[in-house]
C-alpha cells in the first residue's frame, strides 16, 4: 500500500473510530420523572412522583453498549396528598431521613436500531440493594433546539416488590407489595 493509500486509510479509520465513541448524557432534572403505581388494599391504586432526580448515561449507540446510574432524592416524593407525603417520609415508608436517596446502576442492554431496549442492574434504595431490569418502550435522540446538542429521552418501566427494599406498610391489611414503576427520563449530552 503507497503512503498516501495509508494515509487515507488510517483516517478513515479515525473518523469511524471517533463517530462510534461513547458519548456521556447529563439527566435533565426539569424532564426526569420517576413515578410509581401502588395498591391501597386492593380497592385503588396510589399513584406518586420523585420531583428530584440527578444521574448520568453513557453510550455508544453504535456498539450497542452503554451504563446508566441515577440517583432519586426520596424526600422529593410526592402523592399528591400532603399528609400521605409525610407518612411516607417515616419509617411507615421511605424513612427518607435515613436513607434519603435510591441509586439504579445498570448496563443498556439489548440495541435495536442503536436504542437500547432495558437496562439491567441494582436498584439501591431503603437500606436494601436488589437487581431490577427497566423495560425502556420508548427511546429516541434528537438535536436539542436551544442547547444545540443531541437530547435523548426514553419512557421506562418496571415492576419491583417493595418488600424486598424493607417496605412492607400495608402488609396485613392485604396491600400487594408490587410497585409499578413509570420513569420519564431525558439527558443531554455534555459539551
């Protein structure tokens, strides 16, 4: 191969190289919503937010990998009722006091077409670290309009048993210890 061929080559490989790199996403606090669906005796669903949520993804769409950690201010936890909100900061519940954040660590899993289709980790939160696995059904990145960076964001979903996390209110009065987990997620990319 003359100089100039490899020459010519080996760019080429750098910009492929430098387009598959992984790149690193900041959680969007103002777009990140985890909620959640659970049973009050099995005759309604409360239903409930996290106002606060911080994290990072990483990934690289091209290989198909990726890691995503996200951290969930407890104390932001909202039912839309101001004294059930501070019931659940107790120790009937969160005991937010104690363990005022839940950490999800976990790998992106699973790419079709560059989305990654769940993430599969450790969910710790209450004292109590288990795995979870988060169903992602909706993923999508687009050029962000005001900050001229890619934004990506993704619908999430998974169902985990609270009394694994040392959460078992409610119990003997026959409420299902299932949570149903809804987290609305965005993140841009860092500059």
């Amino acid at each position: 191969m003359h100089a100039p061929s490899r020459l010519a080559a080996l760019a080429l490989f750098s910009t492929a190289a430098a387009q598959a790199a992984p790149v690193t996403y900041d959680i969007d606090p103002m777009h990140t919503y985890p909620s959640f669906e659970a049973d009050h005796m099995g005759i309604s669903t409360w239903r409930g937010k996290f106002d606060k949520t911080s994290g990072t993804v990483t990934m690289d769409r091209e290989a198909g990998t990726g890691s995503v950690s996200i951290v969930v201010d407890m104390k932001s936890g909202d039912f839309g009722l101001a004294a059930l909100n501070k019931a659940a900061r107790t120790k009937e519940l969160f005991e937010s006091d104690k363990y005022p954040r839940a950490v999800f660590k976990g790998a992106l899993e699973g790419f079709a077409g560059g989305a990654p289709t769940r993430a599969v980790g450790t969910l710790e939160m209450h004292g109590h670290t288990n795995p979870v696995t988060l169903e992602i059904r909706k993923f999508k990145c687009i050029p962000h309009p005001m900050f001229k960076r890619e934004d990506c964001g993704a619908d999430v979903f998974a169902t985990i048993d609270r009394e694994q996390f040392g959460m078992d209110a409610g119990k003997a009065y026959g409420f299902s210890m299932a949570v149903d987990l809804r987290i609305q997620v965005e993140a841009i990319a860092r500059k």
